[in-house]
C-alpha cells in the first residue's frame, strides 16, 4: 500500500491537506469527503479507505477547508463546493484513474452540490454514505431538489434508523430519479452502527460498505446524458 500526504491549492493563498491510498492493482478512485463533525483523518474515513483499497480502488480524501483551518462550523455550500472543485481537478491531473466522487453526510452533500453546478466535472459516479436528507426531528426533503439535475448514476447507502433520512421520505424521493439507487442497510443509524442483534463490527461496517461501492462501480454503464 503507498500512503501519500499532499497539500493541494483551493487558491492563491490556501491550500488543504489530502491522503492518498492506493496500490499497483487498483483501477478506480473514490474521491472522499468526511462529514460536518469530523475530518479527513476521522476512524470512519480511515476504516472505509482500507477497506475500498482492499477491493483493488484508491481513494483520496480531503479535508474542507473549516477543519483545515481548525474551525468547528461547516464550509457554506459555495466555499466546500470551490474545495471539491480544486480536489476534482487536481486528482484528475495527477492520478491515472477513472474517479467517482463519494462522501460521508455533509461532504456526500457538499459532492451533490458540486456535480449539480458541474456536469461536465468528468467523474463517473456519485456515492453517498448516509445523505442527511433533513436535520434529525425536522423531517422535509428541501436538501434533495438539486438531485435530478445530477446526470450520473447515484448510489445511496442509508441506514432504515438514520435520523438525518427518514426512508419513507427518501425512497419516494430517490424514486423519482432513474439513476439514482438506494440500497437500505437494515438496523444501521447514521453513522453505519448497527443494532447488537445483527452482530456486524465495525471492520464488516468497512467490508460491507466497500463491497456494495465496488459492486455499483462496476456495474454502471457510461455516465447520463440529459
């Protein structure tokens, strides 16, 4: 496995930090942003890009420029979009993959925003671990109306007790939209724990969430025309 840390420039005066795993077999790139509460560096972050580098892809994870400063409230949508945008390029300039954009809640939808502004970002795919659809006890589906102006396959991986994404609510939603997949984990909150009947640790969290991204990866044709 080759580890690499990296500064890329968001601007002319700011940079931000990303990891980069990957080894000689792996044949896609998972562009990977962490959630509002964590960062680039975080167990769920780490554990995921083990896994995914297990299943032959690299990922290269970043932090939002809030955490690369040391401050605690999210980037507003504009400057986390102008993050991912300088993160996109530069991966597609300096890696020799095919990429797919994914993302933890917040840094999943800061992604969504960026492909619906970007459609010709030339990534493949869209991956999203556990989509805040609405904050917990406001249910609504507002932060879901730029989704169908995304043109390529989606893949959304939710837990049936996420309190960020009710599924009687998301699924109505994500059904309106052809390319769009849900797949429900059945007993996972938010953050992928799982209730102690199903007895899945958090290494099978990993395995699971990576088999079912290679799985999608693989199986999807070009990226939509609209």
């Amino acid at each position: 496995m080759k580890k690499s840390e990296i500064k890329i420039a968001v601007n002319a005066s700011e940079t931000t930090s990303a990891i980069h795993y990957s080894d000689a077999a792996c044949t896609h790139l998972l562009i990977l942003a962490h959630g509002a509460g964590t960062d680039m560096r975080h167990s769920f972050m780490d554990g995921l890009s083990q896994a995914l580098l297990n299943c032959n892809v690299a990922t290269l994870r970043f932090n939002f420029m809030y955490k690369e400063l040391g401050k605690f409230r999210p980037d507003r949508k504009p400057v986390a979009v102008k993050t991912i945008a300088a993160v996109a390029s530069w991966a597609q300039r300096e890696i020799s993959l095919p990429a797919s954009l994914g993302g933890k809640s917040f840094g999943g939808r800061m992604m969504s925003h960026y492909l619906a502004d970007n459609p010709d970002s030339g990534v493949q795919n869209l991956i999203l671990y556990g989509f805040p659809l609405h904050p917990a006890g406001k249910p609504s589906t507002d932060r879901a109306d730029h989704l169908s102006s995304i043109s390529l396959p989606m893949l959304f991986l939710q837990g049936d007790r996420d309190a960020l994404a009710k599924i009687n609510l998301i699924e109505p939603v994500l059904g309106k939209i052809p390319w769009a997949d849900l797949d429900i984990l059945s007993g996972a909150d938010h953050g992928f724990k799982f209730l102690k009947k199903y007895q899945i640790n958090e290494d099978a969290v990993f395995e699971l969430l990576a088999k079912k991204t290679v799985e999608f990866i693989a199986n999807q044709k070009r990226p939509l025309k609209k």
